[in-house]
C-alpha cells in the first residue's frame, strides 16, 4: 500500500478480507455497507513497514470446494478503538475482485 501523491508505502494499516456471497447487481460505486451486509469476514492481517501484506486462507472451506471466492478487501487505519470503524477504513475493493483465484495481488493506493 503506499500514498499516491508522495509514493511512499503505508505500512501498520489493518487488511480485511470477506468473501461476498451475494455480488448481483454491484456497480463500482458500490458502498462499502452494501458490500459488508452480504460478505463473510475471512480475517485480517496487518501491513509491514514497507506497505505489503500476505493472507492466506483455505478457499476451500471459505468458499466450498466447487466455487471460487469474491474478494473484499477493506484497509483501515489504526485508530483509536472507540472510533466508528467505519472512519478508520481509507480503501476497499469496489466492485469486489470476482471469481479470485488462488493468488492474487493487490496494489493498493488512494486515488488522487
């Protein structure tokens, strides 16, 4: 992850991931509590120092063995946990990334 203007990675930023079950009819304006209210959290990882992150997970189990998975990913902030989370999230995937593979790779940066 890195700041678009300065180029600089973001590192210490909390990484979501959710598996959409019910991604008909999302257009790349997509609110994120739209998205939420029909995902599953898959877990979470923190950034390194130099904006990169790895999660890794069993799609089988997460998505059942004969489909693949629509990833969500939500970064966030740290913040004070009394904050609405909602305040802290500074990027998600929209529309979420479709029929993900296996592996797959983000690169993640505020648009400017």
């Amino acid at each position: 992850m890195f700041d678009a203007t300065s180029r600089k990675a973001l590192g210490n930023l909390l990484v979501t991931v959710y598996g959409v079950t019910k991604p008909d009819g999302w257009s790349s304006a997509s609110k994120l509590a739209k998205l939420l209210k029909h995902s599953t959290r898959i877990g979470s990882v923190v950034s390194d120092q130099g904006g990169t992150f790895v999660f890794s997970y069993d799609s089988d189990a997460a998505a059942g063995a004969d489909r693949l998975l629509n990833l969500l990913i939500v970064v966030s902030a740290p913040g004070d946990e009394s904050a609405p989370e909602g305040d802290r999230v500074i990027y998600y995937t929209t529309p979420p990334r479709m029929n993900a593979g296996r592996i797959e790779h983000f690169s993640v940066g505020p648009e400017t």
